[in-house]
C-alpha cells in the first residue's frame, strides 16, 4: 500500500484513506475552489454549522458566514487573485461562522491553498472555540463578583467604623438636649414651652438616628433584623417626613395615595424606613433638574397578596447607561454619590422576601416600588 503524500487520489487505498481521515476528524473540513463554492464538506461541519452536505455542495462558502463578512468574502477572494495579498491564507485568526439556523458561534479558522488537477482550491480547518469563550466569560464573571463581594466587604467595614464614630456625637447631643429640657422644665414663658417642644422633636429624632445606625450596621454586619407585624402606611409616613426635611425650599408637592385596608407586614421598620428615606431623597434631588416637581407616594396590594408601596417622580429619567445597571453598587449619577444607597436598599427588600424595581414613566420621570409580602401570605 503506498502512504506517501504524493500518492494519487485515484489510488483506492489512498482515496478510502482519506474518507476515514475527512469523515472522522474532529474538526470541520471545507474545500472550496478559486470563486468560492464549496468542493469538500465533512461530517464535522455537518455538526458545527446543521447543513448535509447536498445543501451546501457546489455553493459559494459565504451562505455559512454572517454579515458583514458574507458580503465581503467574494471581494477578498477577487482581491487575492488580482494582487497575491495574503489575508487570511496561512494565518489562522477566529472568526464568526453562521448556522443554519441563523445562530452564529465564534471559531478558529486555519486556511491553506493548493492546486487539485491544475486548479487552485482553498482549504479550511475549523475549530470551535464556542466553549473557550464560554469559560473565558464565566472566568470574567467570577472575577466581577468576586470584585463585587470585596467591594461589599469594604463597604460593611466602612459601615460599621461609621456606625461607631456617629454613636458618640449622636450620644453627646441626647446628653445636651436632656440638660436643656432639664433646665426650662420650670419656666412657663411660651416662648419657651414652644423651645421646650422642639428639644422634645429634636431628642426623638436623634434617638431615631441612633437606631437607624444601629440598626445598619447589624444589617451590615449579618445580625438578626427584629421583624414585627408593622403597619406600612404608619411605616412609611414616619420616614417621609424625615426624608424632606430642609426639602421645603424645593417646591415639590407630595401626594400620598394610601391604601388603609392593607394588612400589616412582617418586616424590621427601621430598615424599611431606611429604603423610603432612600427612595424619598433621591426623587427629591432628581426632581432638582426638572420645572414640574411632583412625587407620588401610593401604597396598596396586589392579588398575589404583596403589599406595594411606589414612588413616582417627574424627574428626567435614568440614563438607559445607568437603568440596566442600577441596582449594582457603585453605579450612581450623582455627582459626589458613592452609588450604594440602592443596593442596600434592595437587599434589605429581598432580606424580607419581597422585590424592589424601578420602571419609566410614560409622561417622563421614575417610579420605584417595592413589594413585600403581607402577613396573611
């Protein structure tokens, strides 16, 4: 039996050699003449590209490349022809192919030329690197959250150091207004009854700034949240009247559209309260950049038994750059903002087995929602 390379084709033992060596090699083999059309196709690229080979033999190799490249192949093709430029013959480089379906998949192709019987052909190898790019995309992932839990790590200990240094001043300014309470206790001048009303105001609201950091930096650092059977509407009014505190300059009108039928919810109030107040500041400062300032704050349930509760803006709108990614932590389109404040909001939404999701308006502006679910689901 002769096995030179030299042997002809013609030769029976060399021809049914080189059917076991087409028809078993694992990666495509594509013979196409000096115009393009297609000469040789194998069992591999029946696989790689879902054609017999009746469908694709003696037609112009492009039908198996997606645009742009199928309307240039004959262009490169001619090209060669006229000037020898080498493109691609001898240089293996990955490219684009098309299935029959329409589908595209990324793969190496190696091509050669030679003559057959006096006539340039053109010989294609094709590997598919389809699962190479898959695991080059699944290493980027792990890389991007890995980032992100480091990111998050850094950000509790931020959190938590913050936490700690604001107890201190939040605690020395307790310790004054009950020596001032103490001191205008006896006096009757309305003036000061009235100073007296407002150092009461001022110590419950910095008694609650001291639980929302409490309550934080346990979120922060995994403790069990304190989840009792809350009164939503209730809920959210508290935190709406801190969040537009120094608001009143701004010339935004608030209307609340409360359901008072809706059942109570199981959750921890602080953290609720910490994603209205989120919610409430960032409409207040996007409404800034807009003449028709209008929030709309609507609560009520829905038939899969979630209460709801949605803040809608006249705002211009998030960045279409900015809307598939907000949620993310570090994505901001403010100026001087780090970008955490609505993740953390949504994980305190998802900790209390609800969703929080943001949707355009038609008539421009944002509405925020979050659903959690009542206590009777």
């Amino acid at each position: 039996m002769k096995t030179g390379m030299d042997a002809p084709f013609k030769d029976a033992e060399n021809a049914a050699l080189f059917q076991v060596l087409i028809n078993t090699a694992v990666d495509g083999i594509i013979v196409i003449d000096a115009v393009g059309n297609v000469r040789l196709y194998n069992k591999a690229c029946e696989r790689l590209f879902g054609y017999v080979p009746e469908e694709v033999l003696g037609r112009n190799i492009k039908m198996l490349m997606p645009s742009p490249y199928r309307e240039q192949h004959d262009g490169y093709i001619d090209a060669y022809r006229t000037t020898g430029e080498r493109k691609i013959i001898g240089i293996g480089r990955e490219v684009l192919g098309q299935n029959k379906d329409g589908s595209t998949f990324p793969m190496y192709l190696s091509v050669g030329e030679g003559r057959l019987e006096n006539e340039r052909i053109f010989v294609g190898i094709i590997h598919d690197i389809t699962e190479r790019h898959n695991a080059a995309s699944r290493l980027q992932e792990v890389q991007s959250e890995l980032a992100h839990v480091s990111r998050l790590n850094e950000m509790g200990q931020m959190t938590s150091a913050l936490a700690h240094e604001l107890n201190q001043p939040l605690t020395a300014i307790m310790n004054y207004l009950r020596a001032a309470q103490r001191t205008v206790t006896a006096l009757d001048d309305p003036a000061v009854v009235r100073a007296r009303e407002m150092m009461d105001k001022a110590a419950g609201q910095t008694t609650r700034a001291g639980e929302i950091i409490r309550r934080l930096r346990d979120f922060v650092e995994k403790r069990d949240a304190r989840h009792a059977h809350e009164d939503v509407n209730k809920t959210i009014e508290e935190a709406i009247s801190l969040a537009l505190v120094g608001a009143s300059d701004a010339n935004i009108g608030v209307t609340l559209n409360f359901d008072r039928s809706i059942p109570p919810v199981l959750m921890d109030r602080i953290q609720i309260q910490q994603v209205v107040l989120n919610l409430v500041r960032n409409a207040v400062e996007a409404l800034q950049e807009v003449s028709v300032r209008e929030l709309t704050i609507k609560t009520g349930l829905e038939e899969n038994g979630y209460v709801y509760a949605s803040f809608s803006d006249t705002g211009p709108g998030l960045p279409d750059e900015v809307a598939s990614r907000l949620f993310q932590p570090f994505v901001t389109t403010k100026e001087k903002g780090m970008g955490i404040g609505l993740s953390i909001c949504q994980s305190i939404v998802n900790g209390h087995g609800g969703l929080l999701s943001a949707t355009p308006n038609e008539s421009g502006g944002t509405t925020f929602c979050f659903r959690l679910p009542a206590m009777d689901a």
